[in-house]
C-alpha cells in the first residue's frame, strides 16, 4: 500500500511476517537457505574400466569434488553414478580389475599389518555392490567364482563361495612384472647376461614357455586368451617393432610403427591381434595388427583412449565435448557409442553479491590431466541471479552477462567482484601484467593495467580486485571509476620483490588498511579519500598482535582481528570498541549493513551488529567465499555450489557508497562539459529518485531532477545549468542534495556515514 506522501509502507501482515522471518539468522539454516544451480561442463573426462556384451563401467572426473566417480550401465544405455562402499577420501586404495559378464571387480586396500585387501564386485547394470571377504595378498584379477592372486610364489585361484584356494602356477624366478589373464600369465624376466625374457606360464597346463629374448630390452607387453605381444622403445624418427603371435604358438609377426605420435600408446592384445589408441598430428586413430600381420587404421572420435578388447570387439571410451562422450565400440571399422554419460558439473570460482543479485562465475572446460580450469583465452562465464524472499531465499531467472573473466591462479574465487550497479573482473594475465576491466552497467567503462609482483614471502603475485562503488583497490593501489589510480596505500606492490605486505578493505572512499609498526605490532589504519590528507587522514583506528590481521569495513563501521581468537568492531562515529571471542583460526572476515562474517574452524559465522548482546551465529556445514548483501550471505560450499541463505533481521537502508562526479562543469554551448551528469551508487535498488539543486546563499530550490536506481547506480541525471523555468543560473557554487526510497519500502537513502541527508556541493562557471 501507499500513504498520503507517496511513499511504500508495509501491511500489518507483512510487517508480522517480515519479524518472524528475519529476528534470528536463518534459525535454521539449512531450511533457509538456496543453492545456485550448476552448469553442466562442456568437456568430459572418462577412463573405461572395462565392459562385456552386458554391460560397461567407467570412471568420469567430477570436477566439483576435484575426485571421479565410477558410471556403470547395460549395453546401449546411459552410464549411471554409483555409490561404491569406500570413503571419498579413500577412493586412491581402490584398484579395479575390470569387467566379466555384468561384474565389476575392485579391491579396497585395508591399512593394517599385513595390510588386507577387502574384495568386492559390483553388478554393472543394476549397480548392487557385493563385498566377498578380504584377503593377505592383493588380487590381480578373477573369474566367474573366483579371484586370482599369488602367494608364496604361486599364482593362486580363491572361490567367491567358500574360500577354497587352487595354486594355478609357479611364478617365473627373476621375474619383475607380469600381465595375466584368467588362464595365463606373461611375466618378464632377467637373464644373467642383461637380455629380457618373456615367460608365458598357461594355467591349464601348468606349464612354462619363454616366447621371446631382446637384448635391447622389452618397453611393454600384453596378453589375452587367444593373442600375446610385446614391444621395444622407440628412438624418435625410427620406426618401432612391435611383436605378435598367437598363444598358441606359430610364428612371430612384426610390425614396424613409424608414426612418432604412437611411441607411447599402450598396445592392447585381442581375440586375433592387438590395437592401440594414439593421437596422430591431424586426429585420433585406432591401429589394429593381426596375427597374420593385416593392418587397418580407424579414425576415432578426438579424445578417444582407455582401449580395452572383449573378444572380436575392440572398446574404448570418448572424452572431450559432452556430446561425443561415452563408451564405444570398433567392429570392423566404423566406431559405435554404446554407453552415453551426462557432463558433470562444473564448480562456481568466482562469487559475489550487490543490490540484491548473486553473481557466480564457472569454466565448463576442463583438463583430461588434472580436471582444472585451463588458463587459455577461453573466459569463464559470469552468471547473475535476483534474490528476493523473506523466508527462504527466492532466486530469480539466471542471466549470462555478456563478459567473461579470465581464470586467475591461486584463488579464483576472488577474480571479480560486484558493487551496485559497477562491476570489475580480470582479463587475461598477458606479458606480465594484470588486466582488469571495470564495468559500469554491463558495459566495459575502463580498464587497468597492473604489472606482476611478488608477496614479502616469495610467493607468486595472486592479487585480487576488491570493488566498491566507484572505487576499486588491487595489491593496494586505488583506482578510480575512470580507471585513474588515485592512491597506493604504504605496502602497496612496487613491482619488485619484498614491497607487497598488508590487509585492506574499502567502503566506497573509506580505506582500511593494515601497516607493520616499528614495535613489531601491526597497526590498523583508516583513509577517507574524499577527504584531504591531513593530520588526522590518515588516522590510527588501533595495534594489533597478529602479524597480519584481516580487516574490513561497511559504512561507518570498521572490523579487525586484534588477536589470534578475538576480532574488535568499532562504530567511527561513537569511538566504540567492541570484542568479539572466535573459534580457531581466521580465515575470512567480511561485513555488510548490520552484520559481520568471517570464517574459522571450518565454519562460517554471522553477528548481528545491532544488538550489544547478540553471540555469534554458526550456519552448517563448512564454506569459504563468504559474501554479505542485503539480508543475504552467499557462499561456496563442498558441492562447489553456491547456497544463498537468509541472514538478519537489521534494518536495512539505501547507504551511498560513493559519488563520481565533476567538482564542477562550463554550460557555455561550446561542447566540452556543458552537463553535469553525477553518478551515485547505492547499496540496493531504489526508486523516487531526486536530485534538487539549491542556491547556497538562500536555501531556495531552483531545480529537481528525476532518475531511477533499480541496481542502485543512479545514471539518468543530467544538468544543464539551468533553473526550472529554463533560465541560466549564474556562475558560482550550488547545492545539491540527493533523495531515494529504498525499492523494497525499507526507508529513506542515507549517506555514507550514516548521515540523514546526502548533499555536496558543484561549482558552475561558463569559461
């Protein structure tokens, strides 16, 4: 509803719901709180484990997780995630064997002396998991009912049912590694005079045949039920003998690779031959070599690797671009998906909130190495959604911005940041210097240049931009809407070694900073930078024990850590100091209207700086990236999500952050300047927008001009110089004052220091 002057007040309903909703920080937080949706990443990284005619398992990367996952289905099918019965920080003990029929066999290290190796197989297309009992010597692979191991020298078969144990083999002598099916084992073996030997052992027969000797030595071999191979190292630009021959016996095939890209592609023994998955220079191939020494080449899908051979069919599985993901097939010579996978998510990196929207940005495109978001020109998406509701927090439709950032090393996570309608993110790091591109509305409005540096302990340069309304501070260097630096604090980067040290937080003009004191302590210090330097600007706000304290400061209101387990809050108008007790170590400190966050010990805390008497409020779960807007905390947790939470209840009026705007301007209709256009940022979105100018010697009104804030940047105002009748107003020096309402009905605009009234002053002279 509306009273008589116009302005937003709430129903007695609303009011009710509004107080039992906000008077305690998301009573509990996990019924009100909200995860951003993840974006499925555009590249897939998949290993097969091994598959049959039923069906197929597979590991794929879950970047979120920074682990994998094991994706099991039936022929033809999607892969489906399963849960396997191991810890997911003990995923690294798992061995898999591969599949026969519809079971997945893995064997889960046990530490412990002897170490135990727990056995289990899982059903690849109804996903049911079946641990069969442990034993003191590792499985290397099994059978229908068995699994096959060694001890005491013998290859040794153990019954699923009973644990009934047959010695299959005697292991050769001097042997040092060997491959093994489920009727035979291709060990390698040193001889007395340096040669190598290959040692078929055939499980049936028990008996033992060396197939092969090389004196140049043995790079790899493989065996399968019908088909032995072996080969030598490759120097580059000659070709490379890779020897087949059937198990049975009979005459050794040669074969001379002389594509450099295959040197080294494991080579896989089949039903009738081998193959191997390379990538050559132009795309990715699939060799085959029968016994008899027929050679066909298949060109494979990009990303295609992790061959395996199921009778005449040769398998292997497709990375790369979600579309093309999956397990395949090779019969003949036309390459067959047979199992499809869904891309995984992609993690947020970076996050951050202004006047009620959450901005998050993610890589979808992933190393096959190591599942990490590449540094090339390729930018990460930036992502915008509205936040409203007064009890769980309600997100509005996601909005690509059309601007990327770059990733950055180190913490990602801080590459951009977002402060009403202004934002600033990083472009790519290129000849040693930083990019950073500040944003004013969506659009690139300037952009800074930085040179790399190092921190005072050696480490590689990982500054972060810090924005807030028209001001922006990277590395300690202040810089302007325009992109002018304006100021470097003591500490500042200087480009060299050494000359980078500190903490620092801006409100708008309002720099916080920290510097090392003569005395060994650290020393907190405020700088307004609208405001001449003076005796008292910079001034000391406190000392502090720790060596480098984390700082912050919103409005008026400035925080710091003062010991290892206390933070101090101070309001700069009253000079009050209040102590704050936390728990573990600090990891991140950050406020908003009303509120102080930080964490430590894992958690993520909240106090409601509205009330002397309020305690910390700890939410659930651990998080870092923690970000305040509004009555919103967002912040990153494990799923590599970002959850929007409600928080408190504090009373929550537009605050200016800053004004960027001419001292003064010269309407003579020359062209240069003949408008004055302020640019004011808010904390949130507000409407009823006024600017009156006024005359300093009478008081008296001689001009109102309207605009809107719906991201709180005010953008729209223009003035000419000009009375409201239209007349010319003298040279000399006017007032403004500058009026809102809060979209939301939460009250009047009110300045930077919490002052009633935003005013200034500009000066008009036609030159």
């Amino acid at each position: 509803m509306t009273n008589r002057a116009g302005r937003r007040t709430l129903t007695a309903a609303a009011v009710t719901a509004l107080v039992l909703a906000l008077t305690t920080p998301s009573a509990q937080a996990s019924d009100n709180s909200t995860p951003v949706p993840l974006h499925p990443t555009e590249q897939v990284s998949i290993t097969l484990l091994g598959g049959s005619a039923e069906g197929y398992a597979a590991q794929v990367a879950k970047p979120v997780s920074g682990g994998y996952g094991i994706f099991t289905s039936a022929n033809g099918e999607q892969l489906v995630e399963r849960q396997l019965p191991v810890p997911a920080d003990r995923m690294w003990d798992v061995t898999f064997l591969g599949v026969v029929g519809q079971q997945l066999g893995y064997v889960f290290d046990q530490p412990g002396n002897p170490t135990r190796y727990e056995m289990h197989r899982l059903n690849v297309v109804t996903g049911v998991d079946a641990v069969l009992g442990t034993v003191t010597s590792r499985p290397l692979a099994f059978t229908a009912d068995s699994w096959i191991g060694t001890a005491d020298g013998y290859l040794v078969s153990t019954r699923f049912d009973n644990g009934a144990a047959t010695r299959l083999a005697k292991v050769p002598p001097n042997s040092y590694g060997f491959d093994l099916t489920t009727d035979g084992l291709l060990a390698q073996t040193s001889g007395t005079d340096g040669e190598t030997h290959l040692d078929l052992v055939d499980f049936t027969s028990g008996t033992t045949e060396r197939v092969a000797t090389e004196k140049a030595g043995i790079l790899g071999y493989d065996i399968s039920p019908t088909t032995i191979t072996w080969w030598r190292n490759q120097t580059v630009g000659e070709p490379q003998p890779i020897k087949i021959r059937a198990r049975s016996g009979g005459p050794v095939t040669t074969y001379e690779e002389t594509d450099d890209w295959a040197d080294n592609a494991q080579k896989v023994a089949g039903s009738d031959g081998i193959g191997y998955v390379y990538k050559s220079k132009d795309n990715w191939r699939l060799r085959t070599v029968s016994t008899s020494g027929a050679v066909e080449t298949v060109v494979l899908p990009d990303e295609s690797g992790s061959l395996r051979a199921d009778g005449s069919r040769w398998l292997f599985s497709v990375g790369g671009r979600g579309q093309d993901a999956g397990v395949y097939t090779v019969e003949g010579t036309t390459p067959t998906r047979v199992a499809t996978v869904d891309a995984p998510d992609a993690p947020v990196w970076g996050i951050s909130m202004a006047a009620g929207r959450v901005y998050y940005s993610d890589n979808p495109i992933f190393d096959n190495e190591d599942n990490y978001p590449l540094a090339r020109p390729t930018p990460m998406h930036v992502w915008s959604r509205p936040v409203t509701g007064l009890g769980r927090p309600v997100l509005g439709d996601e909005v690509e911005l059309d601007y990327g950032t770059a990733f950055l090393p180190g913490d990602p996570a801080r590459s951009m940041s977002f402060s009403a309608g202004r934002g600033v993110v990083s472009d790519q790091f290129t000849g040693g210097w930083f990019n950073w591109r500040l944003l004013d509305r969506g659009r690139t409005s300037a952009t800074i240049k930085q040179e790399w540096s190092f921190q005072p302990t050696g480490e590689s340069d990982d500054r972060y931009p810090n924005l807030s309304g028209p001001y922006m501070i990277s590395a300690g260097h202040v810089f302007d809407a325009a992109g002018r630096q304006i100021y470097s604090r003591p500490g500042a980067a200087a480009g060299e070694l050494f000359t980078w040290s500190g903490n620092d937080d801006l409100y708008g003009p309002r720099l916080v900073y920290t510097k090392r004191a003569k005395n060994g302590d650290t020393d907190i210090w405020l700088r307004d930078l609208d405001r001449p330097k003076s005796k008292k600007n910079p001034g000391k706000l406190a000392s502090s024990k720790v060596s480098s304290p984390k700082v912050t400061i919103w409005g008026n209101t400035v925080a710091w850590q003062s010991g290892g387990r206390e933070l101090s809050v101070r309001n700069l108008s009253s000079s009050k100091v209040r102590k704050v007790k936390i728990t573990g170590p600090l990891v991140e400190l950050t406020s908003g209207e009303g509120t102080l966050a930080w964490n430590a010990n894992a958690k993520t805390y909240t106090l409601n700086l509205n009330s002397a008497k309020s305690v910390p409020w700890a939410y659930a779960a651990a998080g870092r990236t923690i970000r305040l807007d509004d009555h919103y905390l967002a912040r990153r947790v494990s799923t590599g999500a970002v959850v929007v939470y409600r928080s408190y209840a504090v009373p929550y009026r537009p605050r200016l952050i800053g004004t960027f705007a001419p001292a003064g301007f010269t309407p003579n209709g020359d062209g240069r300047a003949d408008t004055w256009t302020p640019q004011f940022d808010l904390s949130k979105p507000v409407n009823e927008v006024k600017l009156t100018i006024r005359s300093t010697r009478t008081g008296s009104t001689l001009r109102t001009l309207t605009g809107t804030g719906p991201d709180g940047s005010i953008r729209d105002l223009v003035f000419d110089g000009r009375n409201g009748a239209g007349k010319a107003l003298a040279n000399g020096s006017y007032s403004w004052e500058l009026t809102a309402e809060a979209k939301d009905g939460e009250g009047a605009a009110i300045g930077i220091r919490g002052e009633k009234k935003i005013t200034g002053t500009l000066k008009i002279s036609k030159v």
